[in-house]
C-alpha cells in the first residue's frame, strides 16, 4: 500500500466517523425520560429512568452547565441530595472547560436545550475524528506498516461503540484520542534509533499528551505508566550505543528531567485542588463513596447462588456476567446498556444468546490472537511495539479486573483509552490471517461499518419505544 493512498484512505475514515458520529448525535434523545425494557427494578417492572439516551450524558451536561454558570469549577458531595444529577462532578476539567467554550462561542447557554445538547455532541464527534487519526498513526508509527495502519484506522472509525461515544457528551472520546497519540508519539520516540532531537521532540509532545490526559479523565493513570515505562526504556536501550552516540544523551540531562516533569507540571493543579477537597489526589475516596449505590458484584454473586444454573458463582460472574457482557457491549450496546441488536435486527434482552455478537466476537478474537500470534513470532524485531501494545491493554484490564471485583460495571467503554493497542493488534492479525490488506480491510468495512448503519436505522424506534411507555417519577 502506498503512503498516499493511506493517507487518503485516513481523510476518508475520519470524514466517515464524524457523519456517523453525527448521526448518531441527532438521533439519540437529549435529557429524555423513559422506561428501561431490559432492565428491572425493585417491583420487577421496567425501570424508569430520568435519562435513556447516552450514559452518564446528563450528568457531564449538568457540569458543563455549571462552568457556564458559576465560572467555576463544581465541588462533588457524595452525600448531595441532588447526587443523581451531580456525580461526574468529581471529574478532572479539561473536557468541560472546552465543551463550555464552545457553548460560549456558539451562544448555547441553556444546557436543557436540544440545541445545547446537539452542539455539544457535535464537538465531541470533531475529538473522536481526531482518536481515529491517532489510532492511525499509532499504528503507523509502531509498525511502520501503511496497511496496518488503515486496517487499524477502519475498526476505529467504524466499530459502533465509538461511533455512539464519540456522538455523546462524554468526556471518554477526549481520553481515547489523547491516549491514542501519547501511544503514537511513544512509538514515535521508541522507533528512534539514537538520542536525536527528533527523539526529544517527540518524548515532549508525549508527555504534553499524558498531562492532558491526566486533566481529562483519572483513569488516565495508564498511559502515564506506559510514557514513563518507554522513556526509560529507551534511554536504556541507548546506553548501549557506541561511547561516541552517547554524548548527545549526556549532555541532554535538562531535557530529559524536563520531559519526565512535564505530565506532573500539567497535573498537578487538579490533583492538588482534589487532594485539598477529597483527601486525595485523584478523587477517588469520594467517588466510592457516591458509588454504593450501584451494582455490586456481591449481589449478583447472590443472583447466581440463587438461580438454577451449576457451577462457580465466582467463575460465572467472570465469564458469564463481565466477559459476555463486555465483549458484546465492545462491539455495541446503546442507550443504558439497554438496546441490543440480534441476528434479526431486532432489539432483544441482553441476556438472550445470539449468533450476531458471537460471530462478530469471534472476528475480534481472531484479529487479536493473530496480532500476538505474529508477535510471538516476531518479537525480536517487533518488541518495542509488543511492549506498549501489550502493555497498554494490560494495565487498562488490571484496572477493569480490580474495579469489577467490586463492582458490576460491565461495560467495554471502560477498555476504550486502550483502542488504539486492541486496533493495531487486530490489524496485524487480520491483515495476516487473510494474507491480503484489502481483504481484511473489506471485511472491517462490511462487519463493523454494516452493524454501525443498521443501528442507526433501528435506534430511533427503540428510543421510541422507550419514551412512549414512559411514566413521571413520583
């Protein structure tokens, strides 16, 4: 595949994600009440729910409005009687002072309006335009594969989840994309050869990205990981060079103190300001504690004892409830995690195998066990991209893992700061296994683009649906 026809191949996804995005922007309600078909409440009847359109969507609205507001920041309360409507006020500010920026420039000051809400929305489809870009050149710069490159680009922009985050008001778009360039620019500086300038370069704009990611989202800890992990990497990589390559390293000690210092500068304000309100510095105390009003393991360990099936509450609970639930949600669950789609076309309940999330599971799984496969076999020469790819999607299932362990919160979006790792391993597998780009990149299109298409077309009488049978709040 050439460069230039990679680079249009680009333009081309990122054009599609945004319209897509955008679709999906338009015809998701906005701060809309209803009932939730597949989810159950105390008296075993549908839930209401003040909100059926984006997750949490209402709640990062709420923030954003109180920017435009108060011109400051919120403080979060746990114990706040209006909890409901606060609890994303924990959150680091970066995406809201930029969305009520935008809602500034463009006159859209009344959060409970459709227009605010539209506007938002297609702010953020602009920041997952840009993820897209970033898990290309991710994937470019890793393997220096123009094909893989594309591939990986094609899942990103197509895969209907990202589709529907990047149609939301979501701070989760902003994370995936900074985090997708902070892997693009690490393998950027890993792909260098001896300390040089373009090496300097590149580490500095990295470290820009994982402090801004830092101010966006707190689970942005991983790629602060991943950053600091490669950056030594490397500078043990060059003390295996030649005494005379060595002098440019020696000599660059302010740079490299610099470098490693930047993240914390950019982060330090926001952790400072929660260490001063929460009593730590990611705001996690405070969030657990607002947090023990959702889904717990512990009770649906005891939904599992309690029902007829055999076997390990503990080993089900993984496999059955947070495996299943997360690999089909990975490829796309809208609404509140309500609406799902079988081999119909027609919405059903998330607990009702079907062939069309298990066909499409057994594609991914395919793609990344082939991308490790080939890494296995290659990992002398492919070791700098095994190990932030690796490791990138290691870290962030570690804190999936531990965060389920407690709570039940099976939902894939979780996984996203690391899509631009699951893309390019997925890549490399398709790209192999069907031994030619414009096989693999056919069936990306078909599989991923067909499912985002047809959800679009069905969503708006599921929606519908929703609202119809809707009821007040008493």
């Amino acid at each position: 595949m050439s460069a230039k026809f990679a680079r249009i191949s680009l333009i081309v996804l990122m054009v599609t994600h945004f319209c897509l995005a955008a679709w999906f922007a338009m015809i998701t309600p906005y701060r809309t009440g209803g009932i939730l078909l597949n989810q159950r409440g105390p008296d075993a009847q549908p839930a209401f729910s003040k909100d059926i359109g984006a997750p949490d969507e209402r709640q990062h609205a709420n923030y954003i409005g109180y920017l435009l507001k108060q011109g400051k920041l919120p403080v979060f309360n746990p114990k706040s009687p209006t909890l409901y409507e606060d609890y994303q006020s924990h959150q680091p500010p970066l995406f809201y002072g930029l969305a009520a920026g935008v809602a500034k420039v463009t006159g859209q000051t009344d959060m409970e309006s459709q227009s605010f809400g539209r506007t938002i929305r297609v702010f953020n489809c602009l920041i997952g335009t840009v993820g897209v870009a970033g898990v290309f050149f991710a994937a470019l710069w890793s393997t220096k594969r123009e094909d893989v490159a594309v591939v990986a680009a094609a899942f990103a922009a197509l895969l209907p989840l990202n589709v529907a985050l990047s149609g939301a008001i979501s701070n989760d778009p902003l994370l995936i994309a900074l985090v997708s360039w902070v892997i693009a620019f690490s393998a950027r500086f890993l792909m260098e050869e001896a300390p040089s300038q373009r090496f300097f370069r590149a580490a500095a704009v990295a470290a820009v990205l994982v402090g801004l990611a830092h101010v966006t989202k707190s689970s942005a800890l991983t790629s602060l990981v991943l950053f600091t992990f490669s950056f030594a990497w490397a500078g043990g990589e060059f003390r295996k060079l030649p005494k005379e390559d060595l002098v440019p390293l020696r000599t660059a000690g302010a740079k490299i103190i610099g470098i490693m210092a930047l993240p914390f500068v950019i982060g330090l304000p926001i952790w400072l300001r929660n260490q001063s309100l929460y009593g730590d510095m990611l705001a996690q105390s405070a969030f657990k504690e607002a947090f023990v009003g959702s889904a717990q393991k512990s009770a649906i360990l005891g939904a599992i004892e309690a029902g007829p099936s055999a076997g390990s509450p503990e080993v089900q609970y993984w496999i059955n409830w947070i495996g299943y639930w997360t690999a089909r949600s990975f490829i796309g669950v809208f609404g509140y995690m309500d609406i799902w789609f079988n081999a119909s076309g027609k919405a059903n309940s998330s607990s009702d195998p079907n062939i069309l999330y298990k066909a499409i599971i057994l594609f991914n799984f395919l793609g990344l066990g082939g991308g490790v496969f080939w890494l296995r076999n290659n990992w002398k020469e492919n070791k700098r991209l095994g190990a932030i790819t690796l490791g990138l999607i290691g870290l962030t299932l570690a804190l999936f893992v531990m965060f389920n362990n407690t709570y039940f919160q099976a939902q894939a979006r979780y996984l996203f700061p690391a899509l631009s790792a699951f893309a390019t391993l997925m890549a490399i597998g398709w790209v192999h296994i069907f031994k030619k780009w414009q096989i693999a990149l056919a069936l990306v299109v078909v599989i991923f683009g067909g499912f985002t298409v047809y959800a679009g077309t069905q969503l708006p009488s599921e929606f519908a649906k929703r609202t119809q049978t809707a009821s007040p709040l008493p």
